[in-house]
C-alpha cells in the first residue's frame, strides 16, 4: 500500500514540474510572444545616433537622460569631438542621425555634401573666455596678456570652431599668440589648463563654468566679436528620422533651452 501511494505521489509531482515548464515556455522568452509585446530586444530598433561639439558635452549628457525617460526603449548614443572632424567622418559616410556643430561653416561641409534634411538651425550661441589657474597666479588679464614671455598657452587648432574664431580675434586685434600647443578640440585645451600643464587656454564661456572652480575665467571685450553660432540639423540617411525630429525638437525647446541657458550659452 505504501509502495502504490509513493508511486503516486512522484506522479503528482512530475505532472507539476511539466506543467510549471510548460507555463514558463508559454509566458516567457521563447518563439512566441503576447500580444503587444516586443518583438526585438528593447532599444536595439530605438538608437539615435547624435554626433556633437565637445562644448555641448554636459548638456547634451543631461538632455540625453530626458530624452530617453520620455521615450521608453530608446537609446542616445552621443559621439562628441571636434565640429571640423565630426563633418568629416559623415560626408565619409559614418551613420549619424543628428548633427549639432560649434559654428555654421563645418555645419556647410555637411550641407554642401547634400547630407543635411531640411535646413539647420542654429539653438545657441557661444564666445571664448581665457581659462587660468584658479587665483590667476600669472596674472592674466587681457587678450594682449597671452603673449606673454614664458606663458604656456593652448589654444585649439585653427579648423577646430574654437581656433578658428581665436584665429578671428589675432586677425581683429593685430595680435600674434604663440601656443605650445593647439589642441584637437576645446575640452582638450580646458583640461591642459585645469591640471596645470598650461598657465592659460582660449576654451568657450560654457567650458570655464562647467569646471565648478577647477580653473578661473577671464573675460576680454574682443570675443563679443568672434561669437560662435550653433546649428542643429537632422541627416537626411537618419536611421531614425522621426526619433532625430524629436531630439532636435528637445534641444531646441523650453527644457533644451532652460539647459543650455544654465551653462552659460547665449541665446541666437
């Protein structure tokens, strides 16, 4: 009698076990699927593709977080560098979808190749400020100061939007600055200065405040002649065009704007 009552117990309990696999086949990971649910693996038919000024890096950061807590399953992938270099790598075909640039002239390299949808728009605008040490040990007070003797100046390179418009104010002013080095992009310059491999550099409004202290800025009247405007454009091979809309749509909005405008970028 005990033999028959334990044979029938295992029965219950394998009967259970197929019919807990079974349910887990049916609800879970397998071919099939309820309806309304994903077909693919959340974000991976959801990335946008946005390739940015390195000035625009904490912003964007930030939109970024806001970007994808409104659209659920969307991924922002951010390429930041040099706005010069940035236009190259998509007119030699790099998949982007968004395109934001430190100045209008590499944003033309892009519209000139017939890559840009509909017409860029510039969201903000941006001038340079003198980065130094904190307390300005070298005493640093002027445009004309960076030619000091035995001052070690960065600056970004000349096709770089932040050397070019540094390039502007040499012209503007009859000044002949001689860096030890000019840097790939701006954030480059910023950090030479920021861990004292340089006594100053020429970086962007924005870039000093994003420090919180790490280095001082040193205004001078000249820049408010060499202001940089920034375009926004979506690509016209956007995988994701209307998620693209949406993202320039964001940065050009209130919440973009209440962003860009608490790090310092002016407004066009």
């Amino acid at each position: 009698m005990r033999i028959v009552m334990l044979r029938a117990r295992a029965l219950v309990m394998v009967s259970a076990a197929v019919l807990a696999v079974a349910l887990v086949a049916g609800c879970g990971g397998g071919g099939s699927s309820q309806p309304g649910s994903p077909t693919v693996a959340p974000g991976s038919a959801g990335t946008l593709t946005v390739s940015a000024a390195a000035s625009l890096t904490d912003v964007f950061n930030q939109l970024e977080k806001q970007f994808e807590a409104a659209n659920p399953g969307v991924t922002v992938k951010l390429n930041y560098g040099a706005s010069s270099d940035l236009a190259q790598q998509i007119v030699n075909g790099a998949p982007v979808d968004v395109f934001a640039a430190a100045n209008t002239a590499t944003m033309d390299t892009v519209s000139k190749a017939g890559l840009v949808a509909g017409q860029p728009q510039v969201f903000v605008t941006n001038k340079l400020e003198i980065a130094v040490a904190p307390g300005n040990p070298k005493h640093v007070t002027s445009f004309a100061d960076l030619t000091k003797p035995g001052l070690k100046l960065v600056v970004c390179a000349p096709q770089v939007p932040c050397g070019s418009a540094e390039k502007q104010i040499e012209k503007d002013t009859g000044t002949t600055l001689k860096p030890v080095s000019e840097e790939p992009d701006v954030r480059s310059v910023l950090s030479k200065v920021s861990t004292g491999d340089a006594d100053a550099g020429l970086v962007y409004v924005t870039d000093v405040k994003s420090t919180a202290g790490k280095v001082t800025g040193i205004d001078f009247p000249q820049a408010d002649q060499a202001i940089n405007d920034y375009p926004i454009a979506v690509l016209k091979n956007a995988s994701k065009p209307d998620l693209a809309a949406k993202w320039v749509e964001l940065v050009r909005g209130p919440d973009g704007h209440q962003v860009l405008q608490a790090a310092g970028f002016g407004t066009p």
